[in-house]
C-alpha cells in the first residue's frame, strides 16, 4: 500500500475507535480497534521509510 492509501485508513479506524467509545461499545472491541490503529500506523511509518 501506498502511505497516502495508508493515510486514509487509519482516517477510518480512528473514525471507528471514536465512533464505539461514544456509542459505549465493549472494552475489547475499542481495545481491538486501538490495536488496529497502531498497526496501521507502524505500517504507514514502514511505508514512508521505503521499508515496504
């Protein structure tokens, strides 16, 4: 993936991980998505070095 497509999905996930706490969604599921964000976020910092 390229870091701008990358860009836009941690857009999405952090939408989501807002979106379930203000909705009172369960623990785990913010937990999941929160871990979601970060690995998004590695992923995009691996892109944007040229690692990927």
């Amino acid at each position: 993936m390229r870091e701008a497509e990358l860009d836009d999905l941690w857009r999405y996930v952090d939408a989501a991980v807002e979106r379930a706490r203000n909705q009172g969604e369960d623990a785990s599921i913010i937990s999941g998505l929160v871990r979601l964000r970060g690995i998004v976020m590695e992923a995009h910092d691996l892109a944007g070095d040229g690692a990927v």
